[in-house]
C-alpha cells in the first residue's frame, strides 16, 4: 500500500487511528553515544510520517507524543514513541516540516543528478545517501571531469528554472510500463503497487520516497565537487534548495572572521595561510632545536652538581617526546632514577620513568595508575600517556621516598 505521506507529500497534518500499540525498545544514537531507549512500537491506520528506507525517516507527533523513529514493516509503517496510546484512539498526526520538505528536495534533487549524469554522460548511479549536511551519489566512473561537472550542474538548474513537472504514478507489478523505467530493484518485502516518480522529459523511476512536485520547489542545485569512491567509482558531492542558502550564509560568516583574522581580503586568504602555516613550521623547527639545547644544558648541569643524589625530576610544558629521552640517555647511564613529563601541569600529557630496569618495572606501574595514563616499559624504561598531571607532585614525592629508602 502507499502511505498518505507517499500520496500528498505536502501534507502536514493529518487525523488517523491507532490501530496497535506494543512495548518496544530502539537502540538509538544520542550525541555519538548508543542508547537503548523504552518505548511503544505504533501502528496507524494510515500515516504521513514517511519510514525509513530510501531516504531517513520523518519526524512529528502523534497527539503531543514525540515520534522518535519510523520503520516499515511489510504494508505498516511502524512509529516508535516513548508514550503508550490507546488502541481505537483518534489521534492527530503531524510532520516535522523543516526535516520532511529537506528530505524532499534532496532527495528530488538526487533524481535529477542521477538521470542527467547517465542520460549525458553515461555514468550510472549505483548508490546514494542523503547525509545530515551534504548528500553524495556513488557514480560508476572512475572520475568525473570538472567540465562535465560544470555541465551537469548547469543542465540541472535549467531543468528547475523551466519548472519541471513532477508526477506519481502507481502501477502494478505486472504493468507493462514498469519494465521501461529506471529502477535498482524492489525490496525482499515489497507489499502492493509500484510507485513511479517521473520527472516530466528527465527522468521515471521506481521510488518510495517523499518528492516535490514540480523542481521549480528544488530553488537550486550545487555539486560541490567530488571524492574518489570505493571499487573505481566517484563520489558526486551536492546540495540542493534551502541547504544551498545555509551553506552559502555559513561560508560567508566563516570569510567575514578569516578576513577579520588574516587582516586580508578574501581573495588573498590561500595565500595568507600559506605564509602562516611556512612560519609556524620554521618556528617549531627553531623551538624543536632550542629545547634540544636545554636537554643536553639540563643534564650537563645536573651531572657537574656535587650535590646531586640519585633522583632527578623534571616538567616542562613545551616538551616532547624527544627532549624527554635526550634527557634521560644522558642520566641513566648514571645509575640515576629520572622521573620527567610535558605538557599542562593539571591536564594531560606525556611521562617518562626511566633509571635501573628492576626498579622501573616494579615503580612504573604505580607512577601511571596515579597518572591515570596509557603506557608500558621494557628495558629501564617506562612512558606513556597521563590524562592529567594534577597528581605529578604525589608521583615524585613517592619516587623520591623510593630512592632514599634505597639508599638506606
């Protein structure tokens, strides 16, 4: 069957009944983190919230009840709530419109992408997917010219200035017309007609997904350009209608702060950067030379100090991996315990517990434990990653008491 959201893709509203509603749970994505979420698997008499497949699902409510996932299964469309509602109960349903007429004209503009590329070209779509920023047509190329690119972009914004006609047709399985349009197949569970999207002069294919129904409603498309894909194929990167508008109102505030930043016109930022980027490298180069100077200073101060016993501490902020190590191949051979780290003193950063090999692998353990870091040892050394430096006074206090107990 089709849904209502499938017959009237512009609906936003719509009155249905509940016709069953059954404990469920959804394991669901929160801010990067999977969730296991409790809940109610809602089945309507009819729906225009469009499940997933194809393109992503709606979003709405159902009364006042958020609706957080809708799937297929089989002929229903499958709503999961966090609510229990009544079987038999009159309910309003209504769309996230933001999200549904986005999907619309991505999804639309996708059609008309994939049609003008193999109809020019011959570059048939073997896949896409409608991302959350930027959506991206798996092409069967092993790379797109930037002409043809050019060209493919300009065919598909006259086709939208000339306000192309778009129509459903549903058809049975067994219609003649079916074997004359484009398609990638229908699903193991496909239940009643075949749903047609045409496109008037570019383009008929069998879809289920949410469209507009005239391009003129599409306002533009912009390939943004492409990447290299799996198996000698090419990634076809686009934006279609309102997302066009945001991006280009976000790459204006983002040239507005670089020109504020770089103290220069847009047209001069490449350049800008590329002076920045060749300075900052010739600095690290300079400040990589100089701390390896202050290692072999610190050392040579250390060894030549009558006073000095058999435990040397050490922080410095901007070190590094190697003037940690230059610093300890100078004292080790000393039979000297060398305890040194970099970075913020109460953040994360790195350590090094080097000296006699039996009392590193016996103490190291104890020095990242307190560090609360990554590492291991071997061979009189120990180092690793500590997620925070806030203890590093506690660790040398307790290598310290080591050393003179020693001693003793």
């Amino acid at each position: 069957m089709a849904f209502q959201c499938q017959r009237d893709c512009y609906m936003k509203e719509f009155v249905t009944s509940v016709v069953s509603c059954c404990p469920a749970e959804l394991k669901h994505e929160v801010n990067g983190k999977k969730e296991t979420l409790k809940g109610f698997n809602i089945k309507l008499q009819d729906t225009i919230l469009f499940p997933e497949g194809g393109q992503p699902d709606d979003h709405g409510l159902i009364g006042d009840v958020p609706v957080v996932r809708v799937t297929r299964q089989g002929a229903d469309a499958v709503h999961f709530v966090g609510s229990p509602l009544e079987e038999g109960q009159e309910v309003q349903v209504k769309v996230d419109w933001e999200r549904r007429f986005d999907h619309m004209q991505q999804h639309s503009g996708q059609h008309v992408i994939t049609a003008l590329a193999e109809n020019m070209f011959g570059y048939k779509t073997t896949s896409w997917e409608l991302g959350r920023q930027r959506s991206t047509i798996e092409l069967d190329t092993p790379s797109v010219k930037p002409a043809q690119l050019q060209a493919l972009e300009e065919a598909a914004n006259e086709k939208i200035r000339v306000h192309t006609p778009v129509t459903v047709q549903l058809l049975s399985i067994d219609d003649p017309a079916v074997e004359k349009v484009r398609s990638r197949g229908l699903p193991d569970d496909h239940a009643g007609p075949i749903r047609i999207i045409d496109i008037e002069g570019v383009d008929a294919n069998m879809c289920c997904g949410t469209h507009v129904s005239n391009l003129s409603h599409l306002q533009v498309i912009k390939l943004l350009g492409t990447e290299k894909g799996k198996k000698n194929k090419t990634n076809l990167i686009f934006l279609t209608g309102n997302r066009v508008l945001k991006y280009a109102e976000k790459s204006y505030s983002t040239e507005r702060s670089l020109v504020s930043l770089l103290k220069t016109g847009p047209d001069e930022h490449v350049e800008a950067v590329d002076k920045l980027q060749k300075s900052v490298k010739l600095l690290l180069k300079t400040n990589l030379s100089l701390l390896r100077d202050m290692a072999v200073v610190i050392t040579q101060n250390f060894k030549n100090d009558p006073r000095r016993g058999n435990f040397f501490s050490l922080h410095k902020k901007e070190g590094d991996n190697e003037f940690m190590n230059i610093i300890a191949n100078e004292l080790t051979t000393e039979g000297t315990l060398v305890f040194l780290t970099v970075g913020e003193e109460k953040g994360p950063g790195l350590f090094l517990l080097a000296g006699p090999s039996e009392r590193v692998a016996e103490m190291g353990p104890r020095v990242l434990e307190m560090l609360q870091g990554k590492g291991a040892g071997k061979n009189g050394r120990f180092q690793g990653k500590a997620n925070s430096l806030a203890r590093r006074g506690e660790v040398e206090a307790f290598l310290e008491q080591q050393c003179k107990q020693q001693e003793e």
